[in-house]
C-alpha cells in the first residue's frame, strides 16, 4: 500500500503543479483554480500520510 501511496502523492503534485497554474490566472479564475489547488495539495499530504502509516504498521 505504501509504495502506490506515493505514487499518488507524486502522480497528484505534478499534476496540480501542471494543471492548477492560479499564479498566471486573473481574478476571478484565480481563486477557483487556488482553491483547487490547495485542496490537491491536501490530497498529496493524505497519501504520504497513508504510506507513513503503511510503513510505521510494518515496522511493529
């Protein structure tokens, strides 16, 4: 589980990174595509946190 974790979290970066540009947007698109934006982040700090908890139940 961990190992498809991260490469969701890294799959999720690039994409918002490539799709969600809201610093070359005008106003009203901007605060759409922030908002989606920081919502994929928030998907990204999800996954790594599922593989952390994969990895750390390994362990024990």
């Amino acid at each position: 589980r961990w190992i498809g974790a991260l490469a969701l979290a890294g799959f999720t970066l690039l994409a918002t990174f490539v799709a969600l540009r809201f610093w070359e947007m005008q106003p009203p698109a901007r605060f759409m595509a922030a908002n989606a934006f920081f919502e994929h982040l928030g998907l990204v700090g999800g996954f790594l946190l599922v593989a952390w908890y994969d990895l750390n139940q390994r362990e024990t």
